[in-house]
C-alpha cells in the first residue's frame, strides 16, 4: 500500500528536533531530510552502543560461568565467586570458615566449602 500526499496538510511535532512543521503525509516523522539523517545515525550509534555492552557483559560474565562449573577452585576464583577480596578469602581460611588443601605452592578449595558456608548462614 503506497501512501500519496493528502490534500490537507497536518500539523506535526518533529521526532528529532521537536520544531512544528507541517506534514503532508500522516506517515511523516521528521521536519526535513536532515532531521531524518541525523536522527537515522542516532539509532545507529545507540545501537551500536548496545551491542558494545552486550559484548562486554557477556566477556565479564564468561569466567563466571566457567568457574561455577569446577568442583576445585583457587583461592582467586573463590574470591571472584564470592565477589570479595583475595585477601577476605585468606582470612576466612585463617578463621577456619572456609576448610581448604594444597598441592604443591597451590592452595585449592572444594566446591562443597563454599556451598556449606551458605548453607550455615
């Protein structure tokens, strides 16, 4: 359906600049071409702006996901889970709150501490 200029011109607000001018179209958004430009390369920063967050939470969030997943994870990795300091974890290990093991310099905590820590508040 193609739509022809009416024979009454309507009054309307542009999107963009928010002057009134005068549509012929009832479809019509913006005052001139350039409104229309302008507004056009604005979605297009928003949008792009968009997908730069989406990508940079879904990097954030990669790790996360992978961590949660093991059964033995290090002293950093417990801290990222928890969302606390390295040195707050040390301490909960220090206090026994947290029960942990070494291998070698490594020290490595069981999936099952973390989880009966929670369970225990």
């Amino acid at each position: 359906m193609k739509m022809t200029a009416s024979k009454y011109a309507f009054p309307k607000i542009c999107v963009f600049c928010q002057e009134v001018f005068v549509a012929r179209k009832s479809t019509t958004l913006y005052c001139t071409t350039s409104c229309a430009s302008k507004a056009y390369k604005e979605n297009k920063r928003q949008e792009k702006v968009l997908e730069n967050k989406e990508e940079i939470k879904s990097k954030l969030t990669a790790p996360v996901v992978q961590i949660q997943a093991r059964e033995v994870l290090s002293v950093n990795e417990v801290s990222l889970l928890l969302g606390v300091s390295r040195w707050t974890v040390q301490r909960m290990l220090k206090s026994n709150k947290i029960q942990s093991f070494t291998i070698g310099t490594r020290r490595l905590i069981l999936r099952e501490e973390l989880d009966n820590l929670f369970k225990t508040k």
